[in-house]
C-alpha cells in the first residue's frame, strides 16, 4: 500500500474513534444525568457545583468557577437557581465585598451527602458493561485530559 494512502486511513480512522468517544461521553451524561435527577431531583451540573462548594473551606465564586472550569456567567445563573430551591447560599466577603463565598445550606449538604452516598453504585450504573479495572482506567484517562485542558 503507498504511503500516501497511509495517512488518509489513519485520519479516517481517527475521526471514527472520536466520534466514539463522544457517543460514549453522550451515553454517559444521559445515564448520569438520570440518575442524579432520581437521587437529588437536580441536574447534573446542579449537582457538580454542590459537590465542589461542599468542601471544608468556603470557595468564592470565582474560584469555584475556576475550579471547575466554567464561565462564571454560567455559574452565577447555576448559583441563582439553587439559591432559589435553598441549596447554597452567598455570603459576601468581609475583607474583599466584591468577593462572595458560596457555602452549602443544610439542604445542599444533605444532597451532596446522598449523591456522594450513591457514588460507587452509580459508577456501576453508569458504566454497567465495564469492569473495575476498566472504570479505574476510564476515570484516569479522563482527568489527564481534563488536566491538560485547563
């Protein structure tokens, strides 16, 4: 075979392994999307940021923003709605008023608790037809790219 025709192979076959993989990351948000809903009746981006406000010490916004690589334009509006519905509230900084800390209420505890609770299971869920191993490798895989993105 020319090498000329090499490359073309190669770049076709590519593309269909990251087409793929982004029917893959699809399946995977709708299964987790779903679940997420059934356990804490919010969506999974709801959830993420509880997950990450949940922490020992208080985030700003920005830093949570940050921290999960979103628009913070994006996270004010996910902040708004779940300080509606009583999961977080904003508590302006003392030593910086532009800054406000995000702090878990009673209730986003208590749904970040049942959501950390239903991790293992969910793992199994979501990714029913991998083993263990797989799963490891899978989670592994995904915050090197994740690193190199941000």
């Amino acid at each position: 075979m020319p090498n000329t025709v090499q490359p073309a192979m190669s770049s076709a076959l590519t593309e269909a392994r990251i087409l793929s993989l982004a029917k893959c990351s699809r399946i995977v948000t709708d299964r987790a999307e779903a679940l997420v809903r059934r356990v804490a009746k919010l969506s999974l981006r709801e959830v993420w940021v509880l997950l990450a406000a949940s922490g020992q010490t208080p985030m700003t916004q920005k830093q949570l923003a940050s921290h999960l690589s979103m628009n913070p334009n994006t996270l004010v509006t996910l902040l708004d709605g779940l300080e509606k519905t009583h999961h977080v509230r904003r508590l302006r900084n003392s030593q910086n008023r532009r800054e406000q800390f995000v702090r878990l209420t009673p209730k986003g505890k208590n749904v970040a608790r049942r959501v950390l609770a239903a991790k293992k299971n969910s793992y199994r869920t979501i990714l029913a037809p991998l083993d263990d191993r797989m799963i490891t490798t899978v989670f592994e895989a995904a915050e090197r790219l994740l690193s190199a993105e941000t």
